[in-house]
C-alpha cells in the first residue's frame, strides 16, 4: 500500500529516510525548520566569498557513504569529487608535531620511528579493527535494536569476544602502544563519540580503521557538496522538500499519529519519521502520555559533546597550516573530564583547525584562507559572547605559535562564532549538544531510545540520538533502518 510519509529534518538521517522510503514508492515529503537543507551539515557563503561548512568536516568510511549511492545506482563520482588527503591531518604536541600520512605504509614507518615495535603492534591493532568494522559496520549497525535477540546470528555470536564490548578503549590501545603521543593518537577519534576513552567500548578502534586506514578525504566544494548530493538523490526518487516549515505539533487520534501542524496548518499523513532532535520531539511535539520516554530518562544520559566554533575568513594565506590540524598541547584526559565529568568549561583545551582552502580554492577568495576552530565543549553549561571570545583568543594565540605567524587578528575579514545556544536555537539540541548521544556501553544497541515509538505505532525516529548513533555514516545508517521500518509496518 502506498503511503504518505512525513519526515521532520532534512540532516543525513532525514535525507537518507526520505530518499529509502520513497524509493520503496511511498509519497514522501520532508520538512525543514530552517531555510536549506542539510541540518547540522549546512553551508554559508559570506558575501566577501567565503563558503563554510557549518558542521562536518571530516570524511571517513568512505565505503559506507558510497554504499548508499550505490543503492540507487549511483556513485559518489556522479555528484562530487573525492580527493584523499595527504597528510591527512597534523598534530600538535607541547613539544613536537606528528603529521599522520595517507600511505599506511608510512604510517606504520611513522608508528616505528616514534616507539620501537609499534610498526608490528599498529598491524596487529588495525587488524582487529578491520574485524571489528566489518562485523560492526556492516551488522552490528543496521539492525533496528527491538530486541536482543536480533543478534542472535552465528556470525554475531562467533565475534562476540572479538568485538570487545566489555573493554574500554583506554585499556585497548595501551595493549599495543605505551607512547604517549601515540596513545593520544589512537584515542582521538573517539572524543566525538560523546565519552572518555575509559567509557567507550573497545569496539570502537573500528573507528581507527574507518579514519586512518581507509584514509581521510575531502569532497571538493566542502562537505554540502554530499548533503546536495543526496538531496538530488531523494529528489529523483520523488521527495519533496519543504523549507522554513516548522513542525510545531505531531497529532494523535486513537494511538495513531494522523497529522502535522505544520506553521499552524494541519498536513495528514500516514507515517511519520522524525529526524528532528528526539528529546525535542517528544517534549514539544507530542502530548505527553504518547512519549517514549520522560525527563528523568534524559537527564541521565550521556551526551555527546557540544563545541565552540569560530568561522573566520583571512585575507592573507597563512603558511604552515595544514588541511586539518589537531592542537593536543594539553592533556587529553583533564579536557574530556572537564567536558564529561565535571561539566564546566576547560581550563586547559585542545581544539581543532580546519582550512579547506589548503585543499580547495572555491571555499575562500583568491589569496585568501578559510579557517575553522572547533573546540569541545560540556552540553548545558553557560555560554556568553564574552565565554566564547576568551576562548577565540587562546585558540588564536596557538595558532599564531604553531604557524609562525605573530599578528593574525588584523588579517581577519570574516569572523562568526557558533556554540550551545546556536545549536538548541537551530537544531532544538538537548542541552546545546553537537554530536548526539554518547556510545557508552549503557547506551549500546538496544540500550539506546528506542527507533520506534512504543505508543503511536506509526511514529518513528532516527538520528544521533537513536541507533545506530553518532556520526555521518552511522546517521546515514540510521535513517535506511527508519525507512526499512517504517515502510514495512501496516
């Protein structure tokens, strides 16, 4: 039976529900609080010629992002270009810079240099890994996490051990590494999956594998470039966009969600899936007795953090700078307990630079630079201008030493900061948060809110805050599995 579906955001998850319930021929419309799509992932265009990515920047697991395509018939080739970058970011110690490169045959040169045996000991670990990300990413993931026991599977019970769901991951990698800067290295990757090292199962080294070994890459014309890419897609499969639509309440008759409001008119559906913030969903939009969950069940969840990002346009190359660049001057474990833990701003942090425009001409005007600065930060904390531009001018004093350049305020032309009270404005994110729901192992699978709402049997969620939860690919993942359950349900 053909259906009217309804899909609240257009981020990936939105885009990847639309474009997979459309496909199995349902009438699908989407609709989008803000003015373009693509969520946390927008874009800006200054009108001084800078293009921003306002959200992700960094492309791993390409296989995953091209499966999606692929299951249209179409390739990531048809919509952007693809070009890995080399190194594929740098690292800045107190002491010392590590650039991380492409070929992981250099790498492992890289591992062996730095600590003796590490070479052998990096095979061994990606090696696992490889175990991991393919057992995880291509079964762990896609199940819809009802129950347990839909992984009750012989291949899922063989790797059971290996997957490593009861170790921590700070104990995983001091099993192979005893550097310091190497084990920096290694636990990176999982700060954006919303805990410390100590807290996230080991599982996750296939995070390692999908980064470091598969590579980083770069979509030429920035990370909107796949967000239109599967807006064509969704487009072609029938989808129809709404924007500046706010969604405003999901009514219910009889246990069925039968209608939005949607800028105070009323639109009748059959289904509905939310790709908006989950918690904003079910307090906002939801009577109460229809929700899920209630507040209790929220405040005790671990999120994913929020961050500080400053947008800044430069009319002057700046040398030295690479593509991506980590600054871990300072400790890994004190930021991640101060953002986890202790929930207060960081007395010591470590951020991120971004600059595109090393890679791709078109984000910035000729000579000029496009830089973006990530801080993480704890959610729910308070955020002022005066909070925010403390921190600006720290991350500017770093960036001034580690590029050799001593006056880069005055070269500024374009200047936006983004932060907590940005992101519950824009997107309605809990607590300000940046990046969903943390993957701790209490919050594993079936542990996490639920894709379906148990009361309203056509309501469905998907996202960062549902299985299988943080990320691009894992987003993706995630609104295929709402589509697949939603389409499939009378």
């Amino acid at each position: 039976m053909r259906k009217k579906i309804a899909i609240i955001g257009s981020g990936f998850s939105g885009l990847s529900a639309a474009a997979y319930s459309a496909k199995e021929g349902h009438e699908v419309h989407v609709f989008e609080k803000n003015s373009e799509v693509g969520g946390r992932a927008r874009k800006f265009v200054t009108d001084n010629g800078y293009t921003f990515d306002m959200g992700p920047s960094w492309y791993w697991m390409p296989d995953i992002i091209e499966s999606f395509f692929e299951d249209f018939g179409k390739k990531t080739s048809d919509f952007f270009q693809l070009v890995p970058l080399d190194p594929q970011f740098e690292m800045v110690f107190s002491d010392s810079k590590m650039n991380i490169p492409h070929s992981y045959t250099e790498m492992r040169d890289l591992f062996e240099k730095t600590e003796k045996g590490s070479g052998k000991k990096l095979d061994e670990f990606m090696e696992d890994a490889r175990y991991k990300y393919e057992v995880g990413m291509k079964e762990f993931v896609n199940k819809p996490c009802h129950s347990w026991f839909e992984f009750v599977s012989p291949k899922i019970a063989k790797s059971a051990l290996k997957l490593d769901l009861l170790t921590n991951f700070k104990k995983f990698v001091r099993k192979y590494f005893s550097d310091p800067k190497l084990i920096t290295l290694m636990e990176f990757p999982v700060i954006f999956l919303g805990a410390a090292p100590k807290d996230i199962p080991a599982l996750y080294s296939l995070m390692n594998y999908g980064g470091y070994k598969l590579g980083t890459w770069y979509p030429m014309g920035g990370f909107s470039k796949v967000i239109d890419a599967m807006k064509n897609v969704a487009e072609s499969q029938g989808v129809k966009f709404h924007f500046n639509s706010n969604v405003e309440q999901i009514i219910v008759k009889n246990s069925k969600a039968t209608s939005l409001l949607v800028n105070e008119k009323e639109i009748d559906f059959d289904t509905i899936i939310a790709s908006s913030d989950y918690h904003h969903t079910e307090s906002k939009l939801l009577p109460e007795e229809f929700r899920n969950y209630k507040e209790s069940y929220w405040e005790k969840l671990t999120f994913a953090p929020s961050c500080l990002i400053y947008y800044l346009g430069f009319k002057e190359k700046i040398p030295n700078l690479k593509h991506h660049t980590l600054f871990f001057e300072n400790d890994l474990d004190l930021h991640t307990t101060e953002i986890y833990e202790d929930k207060k701003w960081p007395t010591k942090p470590l951020f991120y630079a971004c600059c595109p425009s090393k890679t791709d001409p078109n984000v910035a005007p000729e000579n000029c630079e496009n830089v973006f600065l990530l801080m993480p930060v704890a959610t729910g904390i308070e955020d002022s201008e005066m909070e925010r531009e403390k921190y600006f001018l720290e991350m500017i004093v770093r960036l001034e030493k580690h590029t050799g350049i001593s006056n880069l305020l005055p070269k500024i032309d374009y200047k936006k900061s983004y932060c907590i009270k940005d992101f519950k404005e824009d997107y309605n994110a809990y607590e300000g948060n940046a990046y969903g729901l943390a993957n701790t192992l209490s919050q594993t699978a079936v542990l996490k809110p639920s894709l379906r709402n148990k009361k309203v049997k056509n309501l469905f969620y998907t996202g960062q805050l549902t299985v299988p939860g943080p990320g691009v690919p894992p987003s993706i993942i995630s609104g295929k599995i709402a589509a697949i359950e939603a389409t499939k349900t009378n």
